[in-house]
C-alpha cells in the first residue's frame, strides 16, 4: 500500500471519530454539556473557503458542525484571505478563521464583527534574501504583498513597528501574487515576502530566499495568537447556541488537526482545498504544537499586542480596550474551558 492510500482519511473512519467527539473521548468534553444544551437555534451555518492551509480546523469541522445539530453547511468560496473578514462583516458568512491583524481594522472601522477566541499562534514565515537578515534590514527595501491591507501586509507591518521602523515611510511596498513575488524573490528583484502555508513549503523546498521570521518559533509572534475565530455579531447576538456549537466544532477539529496530521493533510486533499500532499503533509506536522496553545494563550493578549502595533504606525485609531469592548465576546469560549475542567 503506498504512503497516501495508508493516510487516506474514509468518511467512516472520519466519522468514528465524530461520533467519539459526540461523547467528548476526542474535545475531552463531557457528553453530558453537549446533551443538555438545546438545539441550534438555526440549522445552517455559513463558514468562509478562503485562506491558508494553517485554517485547516475550519474545514475538518464540516462533518464536528452536522453533529453538532447544523443540517446545512456551507463554506462561501473567495478568491483571498481577506474574504475571511469581509464576508462576515457583510453577512454573506456567519463565522469563520482570520489573522487578528485585519480583523482588527475592520472592527476599528466599525464593522459588525465579534472575535470568539483564538486558533492557534501562528504558521506565517518571512522570506528574505541575502540582504535581509533580521527585520531591521528590511528598512529601504521592497516587500511584495498581495495586496495593501492583506494578513501579509499587515504582519509586516506589525513587525517593523515592533522594531521601530515606519512601514508608511521605511518599506517599498509592491503588489505580486505568490507565483510572481516568489520568481521575484529568486532574482533577488524584491527582498522579501511574507508567506502563509503552503507557500513557506514551496519556497523552501526550492531553496527560494532564507527564513527571516518563523511566527510559530520566534518571540514575540509565538506567543500570541495569529488566527482567531470571527463571528458575524448580529449572527452572534441572535444565534447564542449556534455560536456555541459551531465554535466547539472548530475547537473538536483543532484538537484533531494537532493529534492527526497526516489524516488531515490527505482530508484538504481529497476535499479539494489543496493540491500537493507533501506540503499538506509537512504543514500540518508543523502545526501540531501551534494547536495545542488554543488553551494555554489569553486571547486578550493577542488583541493588546497587536492593537498597540497597529495604533503605533496609525492603522487603527482605537486603544486595545475599546477595540475589546466593541468587538471582542468571550462568553462561548470561556464556557467551553470551564466544561473542559469541569
């Protein structure tokens, strides 16, 4: 039998292990929470198909969400990250997984967002080349994004105001795809780019640029989290039993996505969301410690520290607190933890 086919994750074996969550053998939660709590109090449920494979919990809780009493499931396609935020502000989206750094702009910005609690600290990875050693050398050089207001931008961004650099007056920003910014950084044409799995895969196993920064090794970026659960608020304020459970789903699916990697690798495979086995297979091995933090990291502490970077170089207007106040709600998550250890 080959590698893959011993990895392959059937629909029977994925929903054994469903029905052991169902008796919280996999979330450790006693089934006893999950029987008294009343049904949804709707049966769908709208999540956001956008983003890297380091969101590979918002998938694998497809089959956690249908136990969970939610008959129709669906993931609304967009073409980058940023849909992530923008299809829940809009209500196209009821929840979904994003980089704090945007969301955080959108609630300054008075979007109807609330963030439920943390992910996992991080899968991003700066690329340089030679001339880029540490994120002070990026000072005076050109850094492909995406796009302006991009997770990639604003990590970078973060970064330098972390270190004391203006990146309105210290970087050159230029716009590439990945495809693009990674033939670039090869021809030593741009000197750095930020990547999300499976890009930092790819560049690596062509031998494209050198890590500068690895979010899930180095201080500070792994002490905090990098992507968060997002709800819609009104969806939330609405929907406080569906709110609970969809966000359990997803914290059942991180556990899995920690415990199983290669399952879950050949699961964005054979489901579509990525092409290549081998960079699925070597993400998810590497974030197995990222996922085990969801429990361990304060998710206030992650809106403090990349609020008070953001401020710094005038991306956001709010403190950390008003930005808690108006686009922060705990309850769920706090309750799920006190079941834990109950």
């Amino acid at each position: 039998m080959s590698e893959h086919k011993s990895y392959r994750w059937s629909r029977r074996k994925f929903l054994s292990s469903v029905a052991l969550a169902g008796t919280g053998t996999v979330f450790g939660l006693p089934s006893h929470f999950v029987a008294a709590e009343p049904p949804p109090e709707t049966n769908r449920i709208r999540l956001v198909q956008a983003g890297g494979m380091c969101q590979a919990p918002k998938y694998v809780a497809e089959d956690f969400l249908r136990a969970e009493g939610f008959t129709d499931v669906q993931y609304i396609k967009k073409d980058t990250n940023l849909g992530n935020t923008t299809a829940v502000a809009a209500g196209e989206a009821d929840i979904s997984i994003q980089f704090s750094g945007p969301v955080l702009i959108h609630v300054d910005g008075g979007a109807p967002i609330a963030i439920l609690a943390g992910v996992h600290p991080g899968c991003f990875e700066l690329f340089g080349t030679q001339r880029v050693r540490a994120i002070r050398d990026l000072k005076g050089k050109t850094v492909a994004v995406p796009v302006m207001g991009s997770p990639q931008h604003v990590f970078i961004a973060s970064m330098v105001a972390y270190v004391g650099l203006d990146p309105n007056k210290d970087i050159k920003w230029v716009n590439y795809p990945f495809a693009e910014a990674a033939q670039l950084l090869a021809q030593g044409k741009i000197d750095a780019y930020l990547g999300f799995p499976p890009e930092p895969q790819e560049l690596r196993a062509k031998k494209i640029g050198q890590v500068v920064v690895n979010s899930m090794m180095d201080r500070p970026w792994s002490q905090y989290f990098c992507c968060m659960v997002i709800g819609n608020r009104d969806f939330v304020r609405k929907n406080p039993v569906a709110t609970k459970r969809t966000l359990r789903a997803i914290m059942r699916a991180i556990d899995v996505s920690a415990r199983e990697p290669e399952r879950v690798a050949r699961f964005l495979v054979d489901r579509g969301y990525t092409k290549n086995y081998e960079y699925a297979l070597q993400t998810t091995k590497e974030m197995q410690m990222a996922y085990q933090q969801w429990l361990e990291y304060d998710p206030e502490d992650t809106i403090r520290f990349y609020s008070l970077r953001l401020h710094e170089v005038g991306m956001i207007k709010s403190t950390p607190q008003k930005i808690m106040a108006q686009g922060t709600e705990w309850r769920f998550i706090r309750e799920l933890k006190k079941e834990l250890k109950t």
